[in-house]
C-alpha cells in the first residue's frame, strides 16, 4: 500500500523558485562546449513530469544530431528570418535584423518538440471539445525542460522562426506529429536576468498586473 507522503516547501525554497522563473531566460548565444548525456537526460525525465491532458503524454522530442538535417533546419531559418524582416519597416526592419534570434550554428544540443496528434494514450479525455489541448500539454513540457535545464546552469533557446512542413520533413517524423517547439541547448555564453529583447529595446516587459482582467 502506498504510505501518503506529505511535501512541505519553507519560504527559503519559494524564493528560490522565485530565481529560478527570473533566471529563466530564452538563450540565444551558446558556448559549444558538450552537455553531458547524464544531464540532458535527467532533464528530459523531469519533463516527462508534466502535466498532460488526461494524462495522454502526447510530447515527443526529436534530437538533431545529423549535420546535414542540422544544415536544412538553419537554411529554413534564414529563409524565415529574411522574410520576417521585410514585413517591418524602416527603423524597426533595422531594429530587427540586429537582433539575434537563434543559436542554431552554435548550440551543441538541439531538440525538436512534437505533439503526437494520433496518440491514444488518454483515450481521447478531455480533448473532445479542444483538441489543442494535446498541443497545450506539449508546451508544459516544454516549459518544465527548460526550468530543470536552468537549474543545471543550461540555457534553452525556442526558435519559432521556421517553416514547421519543412522541419518535419527533414527529421522525417510521422504525418500526424505537429511542431510545438525547436529548441536549442547548451550552456550560455553570459547569464544575464533582462530578457535580450529587453536589453535591446526591442518590447519591454509590461507591469504586474497587466495581464489580469476581472470579472
């Protein structure tokens, strides 16, 4: 019989959760020193902790290790870069071709996330009126990779300036897999607290608050 197992959490660990949602930082700029097997896989064991609807599990991540798929997925990104930036205008295009975007060349780990849209795992609970659900339950954990690869002085970088036909074409995954995330892993170059699109003056970051509506 499974004894019931009570967690308590002090203010010490709080505040320490608190660091670790603020040093959470989209990473852009990679050493390309290698990541341990034994660390990426702790992590994505952590990840699989994620909440899922009922309890389908329906993540799925796809390392790219080949130089040549590797090769098609940065085409794919400059291709989708090039064009982004003619869809802004004067000082703003200038603004964005700055930027950078992707640690794509640099990055020694990079992980495709997929949602397996065909799964029947959950048996379809709670995903009959929305299906992006599964979709949704993906990007949890997403969300959990990144705070444990955090915690273990690894940076994540989310590249969502791709075309998701293309990618799946290059790693040749089933038909009824969907992008969610590309996601490029390794240790940061620098550890900074701003977001880089802060530090930049490309959006600054809205008040506390902001973001909640009462009804």
């Amino acid at each position: 019989m499974d004894r019931e197992v009570s967690v308590g959490f002090d203010a010490g660990f709080r505040r320490t959760l608190a660091d670790l949602f603020a040093w959470r930082r989209d990473v852009r700029r990679f050493r390309t020193d290698p990541v341990p097997e034994s660390l990426l896989r702790e992590c994505l064991a952590l990840a699989e902790l994620s909440p899922s609807v009922g309890n389908s599990q329906p993540w799925r991540f796809v390392r790219v290790a080949d130089a040549g798929r590797r090769a098609a997925i940065v085409a794919s990104f400059e291709r989708c870069n090039a064009q982004a930036a003619e869809g802004y205008e004067a000082e703003r295009r200038d603004a964005y071709i700055r930027l950078k975007l992707a640690g794509l060349r640099e990055a020694p780990i990079h992980l495709a996330v997929f949602s397996d849209e065909a799964t029947p795992v959950g048996h379809g609970l709670g995903r009959a009126t929305m299906p992006e659900m599964l979709r949704y339950s993906v990007v949890t954990a997403v969300q959990t990779f990144w705070l444990a690869a955090r915690a273990h002085g690894l940076g994540v970088g989310w590249v969502s300036i791709l075309e998701p036909e293309a990618v799946c074409a290059c790693l040749d995954v089933p038909c009824d897999w969907h992008l969610v995330a590309y996601l490029c892993v390794g240790y940061p170059v620098e550890e900074h607290i701003d977001p880089e699109l802060v530090r930049h003056g490309w959006q600054a970051r809205l008040g506390e608050g902001a973001h909640l509506i009462e009804r």
